[in-house]
C-alpha cells in the first residue's frame, strides 16, 4: 500500500480514537493499562476515592486503538512498542501515523 493513500478508518474505530481522547482528558490513561487487575491497595483506594480506571473496549482491535492513543498521549511521542499490535490487528502503516499524529 503506497504510503501517502489518505488513511481510512471506520466510524467504530473514530469512535475508539475519541474514547481514548475522553479518557486522557479525564486522567483515565493511568500507567496501568485498563486490562491488568488492580492490586489489593489499589483496590481499596478505588473504593474509598471513587477512582475508577476506563473499562476495556470489548473489541480486541478498538481497544488496541484505544490502549496506543493514551499511551502516546500520556508519552507526548507515538508508542512504538504498540505498533505490532495494531499491525497485528489489521492496520496499515498509514492508519497508525494518523492516529499517532492525532494522538501526540
């Protein structure tokens, strides 16, 4: 695929970009990832602030999307070691630049 073809992503994965863009705002893109069990303590700390990590989408590929725009964000530079795994998820090249650029 040429490189400079105009990025395409569905209505569903915009959705995921604007998801991860909600959660960054709201300081939902903690150092844990959204998947990983929380730890007795923060548990606890949960229960008593009321501090609540952003659930997972339940589509792998969105939530791969999501996962690599709060990363990016939160690192103010693309996170490469994601790549693979949207690659893996069916992006191209392109489509995961846009997002970065968006996401930065």
């Amino acid at each position: 695929m040429d490189r400079y073809t105009a990025p395409e992503l569905s209505q569903t994965e915009w959705a995921a970009v604007s998801v991860a863009f909600q959660d960054a705002a709201a300081c939902g893109c903690s150092a844990v990832a959204a998947t990983e069990k929380p730890s007795l303590l923060g548990r606890v700390a949960d229960t008593l602030f009321g501090a609540r990590r952003p659930t997972p989408l339940a589509n792998p590929r969105l939530e791969a999307i999501r996962q690599f725009v709060c990363t990016t964000r939160r690192q103010r530079r693309p996170a490469a070691h994601l790549v693979p795994v949207l690659a893996d998820h069916g992006l191209n090249p392109a489509q995961i630049e846009a997002i970065a650029l968006l996401a930065i």
